[in-house]
C-alpha cells in the first residue's frame, strides 16, 4: 500500500505525559458528546417546547432520538477503512469535524426532516470518531497509561450526561425554540475541542510503521513514550516489537473481518418535568462517579474478573428490578416506588463500574493490528444496531409483557457472565504485540531471542525464566540474555 504523506500539521511538544493527555482526550471526547446527546434527547422529549414545534407522535419522537443511531450503523458500514488508509489522526478529525457540522444543522432545524438528517449526520462522525478514537489511544499510549486511557473513553460519556443535564434543566425554562436549540448547539462544542486537540497529538507509531515510516514510527513512539528521546532504549526495543509483529502480520494476512434511549394541572406538570430532569442529573453525576472508581480495576482485577463482576452484580439486580415491578409497578405505594428506585441506580452503577471502562478497552487490546480498524467498526455496528433494537423494541415489550422483560434480559446475561468466565483471555499489565502472541499461541521473535506471552493462568508457565523487555516481563528459552 503506497503510503499516506497527506498529514494534518501537527505541533507535538517533547512533554510525553502533556502529550498523553492529549491524546486521551481528543479521542475519549468522542463519548461526551455521545452521553451529551442521550441525556439532552431524555429532557428534550418532554418539553412540550420542543414537542410541540415538532408535532411529535411516539413514532416520530422514536426517529427523532433513535437518528443518532442510525447515523453510528451507516459509520460503521463505510468508516471501517478509513483509519487503515488515512491514519488513526485524520480519522478523528474527520469524525469531529462532521459532528460539527451535525450539531450546527441540528441547532437550525426547521422540520423533522432536517431534525432527522442532522442526527443521522451526528450519527455518522460518532460513530466514525468511536471506531478511530479507541485504535488512536490503544496504539500510541504506553502500556502503563493505557487501561485508563481506554477506560476514560467511556467514562466521559456520563461527564456528557451530566452536562447534558444541566444545561437543559437550565433551557427547559425558557419559552422559545432555543430551550432545544441551544442544547443542540452545544453538543459541537466536545467535537469541537477535539478537532482542535488532534494537531497537538503524534500519530500512531503502529501505523506510520505500517506505512513503511519507521523515523517518523520511532518520532511518535518516543513522543508518548519518552519525551521525544529517539535513543530511548525502552522505546527502541519497543519498536523493534511492533516492526516484527507487523511483518509476522502482513506475512500471515487472515483478514476475517467483513466491512461491517401543585395549584394547577399545569403547574404540576411543570413540577414533574423538573423533578425528572434532576433525576437525569443524580443519576448522571453517580454514573460518572462509580465509572471513575471502576476504571483503575482494569488493571487491579484484570479485564476478565471486573467484566464478571459487573456483569453478575446487574443480573442479580435486574431480576430485582423485575420483582419489584411486578409487586408495585402502577401502585402508589412510595416505599415500593422508591425502592424500585433505588435498586434501578445500583443496577446502573455496578454496570457503570465495569462496563463502562471495558467498552472499548477490551475489544481494543484483543484485535490485532490487520483487523484493529474493521474490527472496530464490527464492534460499532453490533453495539449501534443493539442500541436501535432496543430503543424501539423494548417500549412495546415492555407495554406487552411488562416486568417480565426484565427477567428476559437477565437470563440472557446469566449466559453473558457465563461466556466471560469460561472464553475471555485476561489482556492486563501486556503490549498490543504480547497479546497478539498470547492469542494466537505462537512464538514472537525480538533480536534473536525467543519470547512465548504466557497465559497468567497457565501454571506451567510460572517455572519458565523471565526477562523484562521493555516496561514488561517476558518468558524466554534457555538462558538467552537480551
């Protein structure tokens, strides 16, 4: 493939944890604006502002807000290649930039139809951004930062929530079309700053190397890695890693990947709009709270035991959920109601704990880097496509068979939990290239010597010798010495 020289400018400082930061941000940033838009749409529905300009009917109001979803699934079709032949850089930049131009046109709707096509527009730079952000921080961060990296790119999407929240619980006050206008407007603003951020950032060294540029490759390492020092002994080997897995790689092309929700009856219905927009606040700001506390798990617990966790912990509570709406869904009965309550906002939370840092730090690490782009965007479609079944499907099932919906959803994660168990491979405390080893049973050569990634939970391996290569620890032959 001819290599892509057609680069944003960048002015990347020497500061490696400056650039870190960066870096996390301008990608993460796509999920704030993805939490932004689900809580905005929840208090939009029910201003009667934005309702009425409109003339919604429930159908209208499910395009209205499932738009965004749509636009992520047709991303996930088309963008898959992009990052591949563009670079993980310019693939972020064109996502933000269209998420841009999404929320401008959004803000200025005129129709439903305009309404629509803007989101859709949204759609597509979210869902372009969510496949080329997670490649960008998994292939550029060091090891040492990357849980947090990956796991903050989710973590932010309730800091969108909460925004969210705020501003239109703040607009629902107002008494023309800016109380839906302005929120609209406002959601640009993440993509904007990371539109900005990205010509602060280095490349993916995994991809300039894969384009044949190895200074540039070993430039952008050492930026992230070592303050810009290229005799970095630590990020020459690391190098070295990442140019023979890429060899092992385009030598052995198995590409499997196919491109791929008081005193008047007025006055309370004033008091019942603000009562539920700050509950969208609460439920936001404990979300983000308990994400947070979660993501340095990742490398605490390891990818596999905090997915088991948070996925047990909501299957308990989900079926409680369905009890508890079977004794007092439609009563009056407030210690029931509130309990309810209660036990919907520990459901949220222990899924927020783990899930939230693992969307895309997992799937991340565990493709490799032929499939890393298009199996991104597999991933985008199947989540995308999940979210718009459920969005329209889960009203009417709830509507026909109420509580029971969620022990549906709760025996169907008893599977889930089981198949973490008993196929996940822990991923925690290796590179990209050690995975890739692990995964595929195979041996990796790095100057001569032999180094085999074990599985932690081989107990054979325990007795192998060990050197460190790099920031990490790897099992060797015999007694070669690197």
């Amino acid at each position: 493939m001819k290599p892509f020289r057609h680069e944003l400018p960048a002015f990347v400082s020497n500061n490696s944890k400056l650039n870190c930061v960066f870096l996390v941000l301008t990608s993460a940033i796509t999920s704030t604006t993805l939490g932004f838009d689900g809580s905005m749409m929840n208090g939009l529905n029910i201003l009667p502002v934005y309702t009425e300009y409109f003339t919604l009917t429930a159908a209208t109001t499910s395009l209205n807000t499932s738009a965004v979803w749509l636009g992520c699934i047709i991303a996930s079709l088309v963008f898959g290649k992009i990052p591949d032949l563009v670079g993980r850089r310019h693939g972020m930049f064109i996502g933000s930039l269209i998420n841009v131009i999404g929320a401008i046109l959004q803000a200025a709707a005129q129709n439903i139809a305009m309404f629509v096509i803007a989101r859709i527009i949204i759609g597509i730079g979210t869902g372009a951004a969510s496949i080329a952000g997670p490649l960008y921080v998994a292939e550029t961060l060091p090891l040492k930062y990357r849980a947090w990296g990956l796991g903050l790119f989710y973590d932010l999407w309730y800091v969108g929530g909460l925004i969210a929240a705020g501003v239109t619980y703040g607009t629902a006050k107002m008494d023309s079309t800016w109380a839906w206008r302005l929120p609209s407007a406002l959601q640009g603003i993440f993509s904007l700053l990371s539109v900005v951020l990205v010509f602060f950032t280095p490349e993916s060294p995994r991809w300039l190397q894969s384009q044949g540029r190895t200074e540039d490759a070993l430039l952008a390492l050492a930026q992230s890695h070592s303050n810009g020092d290229v005799l970095d002994e630590d990020v020459r080997v690391q190098m070295e890693e990442v140019r023979l897995q890429l060899t092992v790689e385009a030598a052995n092309d198995k590409k499997v990947i196919v491109t791929q929700f008081m005193s008047s009856a007025s006055m309370r219905k004033r008091i019942y709009l603000i009562v539920s927009l700050e509950i969208n606040i609460i439920l936001n700001a404990f979300c983000l709270v308990v994400a947070l506390l979660g993501t340095p798990m990742a490398d605490k617990l390891g990818r596999r035991w905090l997915a088991a966790s948070s996925t047990a912990a909501p299957t308990i509570l989900l079926f409680m959920v369905g009890g508890l709406t079977k004794a007092y869904g439609g009563s009056t009965y407030s210690p029931g109601i509130y309990g309810t309550i209660a036990v919907i906002f520990l459901f949220q939370g222990s899924y927020s704990f783990g899930w939230t840092p693992l969307t895309v730090l997992y799937p991340a690490e565990v493709l490799n880097y032929t499939i890393r782009s298009e199996g991104m965007a597999v991933y985008t479609f199947v989540s995308n496509a999940v979210g718009l079944f459920v969005t329209f499907v889960f009203p009417f099932a709830l509507d026909a068979i109420g509580w029971k919906t969620y022990m549906i959803n709760g025996a169907w994660d008893v599977l889930e939990l089981v198949f973490i168990l008993f196929y996940w491979v822990e991923t925690r405390g290796r590179s990209l290239e050690a995975i890739d080893a692990n995964l595929e049973g195979r041996v990796a050569h790095i100057e001569g010597i032999e180094v085999v990634m074990s599985d932690p939970r081989d107990e054979a391996s325990r007795d192998r010798p060990k050197v460190q290569v790099g920031s990490q620890s790897v099992e060797v032959d015999g007694k070669s010495q690197i």
